[in-house]
C-alpha cells in the first residue's frame, strides 16, 4: 500500500520492520466480533472496524493489514493507519506514544501535548514559523535508549486548520484538505523536519484557559507521571496489552529526565506567537539554572 506521507528510504540488503499489507479480514472479523461491536482486543493484537472505511489488524508490533471497504476513500485510511494503527503498533513493541507534536529547539527534542483541540499543531507550526524543526505531529514515539528518552521522527507533514493558516498568512487553496474536514488541511513541512532520533528535554501541556494572559507553570513530582498517563496515546490498549507495569516503569524514567510544563492558553484571541516566547524563555531559564 502507498504512504506517500512517508519518506522513502532504500532500506538495501536488510529487512523491513513493519509490514503494511492489503488483506482479505471480513470473514475473520465476522467470526471474532458481534455485529455491534467495533473494536477487538488481545494481548498482542488490536483489530478494529470503521464503518464506510475498512477493517485494520495491527498484530505483534510489526503488522497492520487493511481491508478496504466498498467506495472508500485511501486518504481517509491513511489517516487511520498512520494514527491509531501506529499508536497500537508502538504500544505492542513496548515504545510510549504521547498524543501531541515534537519540536528541535536548540538540539534538543520538547513535545506539545494536550487534549483534541487544544491547539497542539499550531503551537508547533508556530515555531517552525521562527525558523524551528518538526519533529513529528499528532503521535510521538517516545523510546529509551541506553535509558535515555528521545523522540523518533514521524514525517514531514502537519494537519492545520484554515483558521490557523489564516494567522500565520498561509493561503488554503495551495494545500489538500484532510478527508472529510474541509477546513483542516495536509501542509508539508520537509524543509523544516528533523529526519534523526533527538534527545527529549521536556514536554508541555498546552490547555486552554478563560483568562487573559498566558500561564506557564512548572510541574512536578507524581503529577509529571498522571500528565504522561493522560496523553498517552491510545492508552486504553495498555489493559489488555498488560502494559501497566510497563508503563508506569517507562513513564517515571522519563519524568526524572525531563522538564515538564502546564501552559495556560487564552481562547479570546490568537496567542501561538507569545505562547513560543514563553517556552523559549521558561526553556532558558530551565538551562541557567541547571549550569549554575
């Protein structure tokens, strides 16, 4: 199947990791599954159905097969696949996903994180606009290695909506509309991503605020690791994946490395700019401290 989101690399004599296949899944999801149900799950194996669109089978975190429904769209499925499906995926080979974006700022990796709307790709388009890296949006992978947590580079793309565009002066008409969100909108951002792992240094909650000024706070001790349960991505998986043990261990390595922030958004008006003026600063603040 064609991911054209994805960059294509000659992978030479070595093998791939993760196969991503058409397949036949209809009668096996009929035998597994009731007619009113729409996902199945199994300590290493995720298969779920979207009506109108297919049937997904992410197993043993290095397959995803797809079973496209009649008239559906490749675009919508995609959007599944390199969602949900890698979100199981990177759950099944033991790899924390965190629902947000990643940036480079001064070598080193800081994710946004938040809830559906909280205006995570804005922030994080707002400092490619000062000239920053994308390091990836929507789902980071969030590994150790040599116990060190870094986020791997997704792909060079970022899903914004019109209004967005509109206030960094970017003209719709020139991008592709996301399936079925008219005014949300695929913008490539290849000039501008980090295509190699880059340390993790910090992680910020962006929420959204009725008052008028923005707020930046430090967070710690045990709500560091209820702020990484909360936006790990597809977290519902970890029960039957018997990941609890795994996650708690992996997410309290990771709190101790970085520093992590609550950032206080005002929703009457247009703030990404000043939102990266803080970070930046709390970011510099955080390294004079640590090179006194």
């Amino acid at each position: 199947m064609k991911i054209p989101e994805l960059i294509a690399v000659d992978l030479g004599k070595s093998e791939e990791e993760v196969t991503v296949q058409i397949k036949e899944l209809e009668l096996l999801w009929n035998q597994t599954c009731r007619e009113d149900q729409y996902f199945h799950v199994e300590a290493n194996r995720f298969f779920f159905k979207v009506p109108d669109v297919a049937i997904f089978d992410v197993k043993n975190g290095n397959e995803i097969s797809i079973c496209p429904m009649k008239n559906s769209n490749e675009d919508q499925i995609r959007l599944y696949v390199l969602g949900s499906c890698m979100g199981a995926l990177l759950l099944q080979r033991k790899i924390l996903p965190l629902h947000g974006s990643a940036v480079v700022i001064n070598g080193k990796a800081y994710g946004i994180v938040g809830k559906s709307g909280a205006g995570k790709s804005t922030l994080a388009s707002a400092f490619l606009q000062k000239g920053y890296e994308l390091l990836t949006d929507d789902v980071i992978a969030l590994p150790l290695q040599n116990n060190q947590p870094v986020v791997i580079p997704a792909y060079p793309q970022q899903k914004l909506w019109q209004e967005s565009l509109s206030h960094f002066g970017m003209n719709a008409t020139i991008y592709r509309p996301i399936v079925q969100r008219e005014t949300k909108f695929s913008i490539p951002v290849t000039s501008q991503f980090a295509n190699c792992p880059v340390p993790l240094a910090g992680v910020v909650e962006l929420v959204k605020s009725n008052q008028e000024e923005i707020e930046i706070n430090e967070v710690a001790g045990i709500e560091k690791l209820q702020m990484l349960f909360n936006h790990t991505y597809r977290r519902f998986l970890m029960e039957s994946f018997n990941l609890y043990d795994w996650h708690f261990q992996t997410t309290v390595s990771v709190a101790n490395q970085i520093g992590m922030y609550q950032l206080k958004r005002p929703i009457n008006r247009f703030t990404a700019s000043e939102l990266v003026e803080s970070i930046l600063h709390k970011i510099h603040e955080g390294e004079k401290k640590n090179d006194k």
